[in-house]
C-alpha cells in the first residue's frame, strides 16, 4: 500500500496540469492497481501501478501502448473524429524529473520507477466515459462488438513489430507447458484435491491443440489485436457509444480470433465471471449475435475463411484457457491473479466451465448464427 504522500511523489514525477487535488484508486482490476487523479485547474489522469511479475519488460510495453495509441489517433483524426476522445493518451514523464539514465533509456519518459522497484505509467482520464462490468442489453453487446471490430480495423495497417509483453498469452501450447510444471510442482498441495477440475482440462487438451495448430501453420492470421477485450475494457460515452478501448498492456500480435472469443466469454456470460450460483451462469444466444453482428459490421469484409469459420469455435477456446489459467493459478497457490478470498480462483474456475458447458451444447446454434450473419 502506498501512503498519499508517496502517490502525490509519483505523480509529480509525470507531466501534469493543474495542482493535485485527490488520488483515489478505481476499478476491479485483476492485474495493475489503478488511480483516478483530480487536479484544479487541468483535467483528470489515471495512475497505473503496472505488475512487473507479470509484465516483465514495462518499457516494452509502454513503447507498445504509444506506438498504438499514436496510430489510432492519426486514424481518428482522417475519420474527422476526436483524437483525444476516441483514443488513449499516454502522458509522458515531467522533464525536469528524468535522470540521465532514464533519458538514455528506451521508452524511459513514459514510466516512473519508484525505490521499491515498482513501474508507474499515467493517461490521460477521458471526461464524460464509463464502463460496464456486464452487458445488461443487445444493444450494448453490438456497440461493444462494434467497437472492437473498429479497434482492429483501425491497427489493420499497422507494421511495426510489437513486443511480446506476455510470453505465449493465448498460445494454448505453451499454457500447457506451464500447466504441466505446475502440476508436477503442485506448489499449493491442492491437485490431490482437483482431479475432477484436472480432467476438464486433460479431456479437451487434443482439441485445442489442433485449433492452435492452425495458428501455427499459417491457416489461420496473425494480426495486432487486443487480447483482453472483455467488457471493463471499454470505455463508452453517456449515449452507450463506444469511445475507445482501454487496458492496451497485452496488445500485440495474435490472432483476431481471441479478442473475438474473449469477448464472447465476457458480454454473453448471464451470470458473473465467479459466480458461485452456477444456475445463473450460463451463454446468452441472444448477447452471442448481438455481439457478432456488430462486431462483423465492421469486420465482415476483412476476414479470411479460416477465421470466420472459427469466430464460434474461439469464444470456446478463450473459455477453457480461462478455466485452465484460473485453475492453474489456484494450484500455484493464487500468485498471478488477484483474490478477494482464499478460494476465490476455484470459484472463478468452476464458473467459466459451467460457461464453457454451455457453450459446448450450444455449439452448432452458434455456428449457424455466425454463418448467417457473416453472409
Ligand atoms: C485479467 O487485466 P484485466 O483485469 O483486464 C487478465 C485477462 C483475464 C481477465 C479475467 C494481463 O484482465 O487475461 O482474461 O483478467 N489479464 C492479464 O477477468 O492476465
Ligand atoms: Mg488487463
């Protein structure tokens, strides 16, 4: 925990305007600890204390959220649209601040490293935004599939090669190498305990690793995406439109299948991500197409067969890596994901398999709609 004095520190170290006037930390995040920044006389800012156990090289990433940023801004001002709105902004380090060395360094001025070795990044706050923990309507569902759609539109000709800010993060081979250690590791001592939980994940290992195949043999592209699209990373103005999309630090190369399927395991779910009432937990057909359309109104035209083809089959895969990635950090003993409660990474496993079940036995229904709206 950090004392106020130490965030006004921390702040002052970025290029604000204004006087300080409160620092207040906002939102569920699983990952980072996020504030919300008040000033008189300038606008609002978000401090982010981003993880470094998780994201091992911060400068890298941070380079990745400009480059990004910058790119779909240069997009929203062609479209004749609001730049400052439509997009992120990062803000840069107070020069007066900067070390020599953090000026030598790469990316130096769009982070602050404090004296317990912790990575601070700030943006700008857009007045008049809010986000949604559930997609309560269709029409909310559309507007946010829409805007992802937008979103990879607007990066389609990006060249630049981003860093990889998380090794192998949907790269389902890889998560069962990790998988494996941490069984033989069993850190917590829980896996006697988990053989039910164990063998959901051993009984679809072969069928997701052909998906993955495809990734990897070209069949299916590669493309710069989101990768944690779920529904708290949009940012929509008072109407309901979408204004731009947050939470950038795993943007990079992937396929565009899994902003597509992380969203569709976050919008349909009708219950919550750890429910501990599975009877509430379940995949909304409705939420499926109304996401999908608006989603393919922006991306219709664009994609290849192979990725139409398996829009249905993602939302199932995003799913079980979930299930697999909650699972796995309970058997670590909860080191990756922040817990509300000692058990609190076997509720939220539980909860994405029922939704996962679901899924599965609405498949064919899912393929179908996806079929016909991608006509
Ligand atoms: C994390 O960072 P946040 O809270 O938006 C996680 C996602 C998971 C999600 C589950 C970097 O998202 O991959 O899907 O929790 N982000 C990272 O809600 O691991
Ligand atoms: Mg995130």
């Amino acid at each position: 925990m950090y004392t106020d004095s130490e965030l006004s520190k921390i702040v002052s170290m970025f290029s604000t305007e204004g006087t300080v006037s409160g620092i207040k930390p906002l939102g569920p995040g699983f990952i980072n600890d996020t504030f919300i920044v008040s000033t008189e006389g300038g606008p609002r800012y978000i401090l982010q204390r981003k993880n470094h156990n998780i994201f091992p090289d911060v400068p890298g990433m941070m380079q990745n959220i400009l480059l990004v940023t910058e790119h779909i801004k240069k997009k929203v001002e062609q479209e004749g649209g609001d730049p400052m709105r439509e997009a992120m902004t990062v803000v840069r380090r107070n020069p007066a601040t900067l070390s020599g060395e953090e000026r030598e360094s790469r990316a130096g001025d769009l982070y602050y490293r404090d004296g317990n070795g912790n990575f601070w990044a700030m943006t700008l706050f857009i007045e008049g935004s809010m986000t949604y923990e559930k997609a309560d309507t269709p029409a909310l569902a559309y507007k946010g599939g829409k805007g992802i759609g937008k979103f990879q539109a607007q990066l389609s000709d990006f060249t630049t090669p981003l860093n990889e800010t998380i090794k192998g993060f949907h790269n389902i081979r890889w998560r069962f190498t990790q998988w494996d250690e941490a069984l033989a590791r069993n850190a917590a001592g829980r896996v006697a305990s988990l053989s039910e939980e164990i063998g959901w994940i051993e009984s679809r290992r072969k069928e997701m690793l052909d998906f993955w195949t495809l990734v990897e043999n070209g069949s299916i592209p590669t493309r710069v995406t989101h990768n944690d699209t779920k529904i708290s990373n949009i940012l929509f103005d008072k109407d309901g439109e979408v204004l731009c999309v947050i939470d950038l630090d795993t943007c990079m190369s992937s396929t565009s299948l899994n902003d597509f399927g992380d969203a569709i395991r976050s919008y349909t779910n009708t219950g919550a991500e750890d429910d501990r009432d599975l009877s509430k937990v379940s995949m909304s057909m409705e939420m499926f197409k109304a996401y999908t359309e608006g989603y393919l109104s922006e991306r219709k035209g664009n994609l290849t067969e192979s990725e139409l083809g398996h829009l249905a089959f993602s939302a199932r895969y995003i799913t079980y890596e979930q299930v697999l990635r909650f699972l796995m950090d309970y058997i670590d003993g909860d080191t990756y994901y922040k817990t509300a409660y000692p058990e609190h990474n076997l509720v939220r496993t539980h909860a994405q398999y029922r939704l996962l079940q679901s899924m599965e036995a609405q498949y064919e229904d899912m393929v179908r709609a996806v079929r016909e709206l991608g006509i």
